[in-house]
C-alpha cells in the first residue's frame, strides 16, 4: 500500500467516523448529566451498582457480552453482514465469550487505573487516566488484540489462514488506520467514563462499546486481500 493510498485510507475512517463519534459523545454526555441531576436515572444507576456489587464479575461479564457481543451480533446477523462461509452460530458464540472476557480485563484496568490515580473527579486525574487509557493500554494492546482476534473470526476460526494476515501490513497500515478510528470515539468517551463512579463506569463503557464494535466490524468489512502485501 502506497503512502497516499494509506493518507487517504486514514482520511475516509476519520470521516467515516466523524458525525456517528460526535452523535455518541453527546449520547454519553446526556447519561452522565441525567445521572447527577436526574433522580429517577440517578435510582436506576444506583439498582445497577447493586447488582455489579451482588454478582461482581460474573455481572460485569454478562453485561458486556450483552452489549458488546450479543446486540452487534444480531444486527450484523439481520443486515446480512457475515460471510456465505461462517457459521453464524461459532460467530454468535465468539461474540458472547471474547467481548466477555475483555469487559472483566477492561473492569480490571478501571480497578487498577482507581488504585493508581485514585476517584476524583478533578481535570489532571481524568487526563492521567485517558492517556494511560488511550495511548497505553488502548493503542499497544486493546486494539492490536482485539483486531487479531477478528482476524481468526474473520479467517473461519483457522490458525493457519489468520498467521498469513499477521505481517508487516497489518501492524504499519490496518492497525494505526483503526486506532485512530478508536480515538475518535475512546478519548472522548473514557473521559466521561471516568466521570462516573467506580462501579458504574463499566456500564457507561458498555454503552459506547456496542457503537464501537459495530464501527469496528464496518472497518474490517473489506480486509486486504494479499495477505503477503507489506
């Protein structure tokens, strides 16, 4: 891929991505101000708290598999989305469990960024965390996993066909396209995440990754198709 033709690659997922970011970041402004000024939302979040004490982790598991897995999955599903050669249900079932597992690591990584820079609300405690968040976690490992992973998805589940698309191409052109896709909508976002109390950011988180996963699975539609190219 030549240098233009990444530019401009870069240029339509910044666009593409623009106006649907910009709808979600005021989505989310709206629940956190409803949260503080509202009773009857405040009530709501409080019952949510209850249950993310009562069950933990088995909570937070669900919880995102529900909204990261289980409400893309049906509407990629209704809208024709997968490939003639998937199987819907390993898909469905890939779903549920990966977007579990990486709601508990990302309830972890909440828990230990609240053990590093503490629950206030103030400017520089919110700034530490986005950036360690973003530019830490986010860019070195969050997405350079997640877009391996629906990789081997994508690939039918076969280790062999996924290691031929894990070259040079995928780490210099793929995944800088999408992490500056997952800016967009993360810096902002986990902004107003870390506005909200500890055990009620990984719902807010959950609400901005359904949007997410959804964005992400639009980006990876068309995947190079010389899995040799460099």
């Amino acid at each position: 891929m030549s240098a233009h033709h990444f530019s401009a690659q870069i240029k339509h997922a910044l666009k593409q991505n623009l106006i649907p970011g910009l709808v979600l970041q005021l989505f989310a402004i709206i629940i956190v101000l409803s949260y503080f000024y509202l009773p009857q939302v405040h009530y709501f979040f409080a019952h949510l708290t209850e249950l993310r004490q009562t069950y933990g982790i088995a909570f937070v598991f669900i919880s995102t598999a529900l909204f990261g897995g289980f409400i893309p999955f049906l509407y990629l599903w209704f809208s024709s989305s997968f490939k003639q050669n998937q199987s819907i249900g390993l898909v469905g079932v890939f779903y549920l469990i990966f977007w579990g597992i990486k709601g508990v690591e990302v309830s972890f990584f909440y828990e230990l960024q609240g053990y590093l820079f503490g629950y206030e609300n103030n400017l520089a405690t919110i700034a530490v965390k986005t950036a360690v968040d973003q530019f830490i976690y986010s860019a070195l490992w969050a997405v350079p996993s997640i877009s391996i992973a629906y990789l081997w998805m994508e690939n039918s589940f076969s280790l062999k066909q996924t290691q031929l698309h894990i070259n040079k191409h995928l780490f210099t052109k793929v995944i800088p396209v999408v992490v500056l896709s997952n800016w967009m909508v993360w810096i902002p976002a986990v902004s107003i995440v870390y506005l909200m109390p500890a055990d009620l950011q990984i719902m807010l988180f959950n609400l901005v990754l359904c949007f997410w996963v959804l964005m992400l699975a639009v980006l990876n539609e068309n995947p190079d198709q010389d899995p040799h190219s460099s």
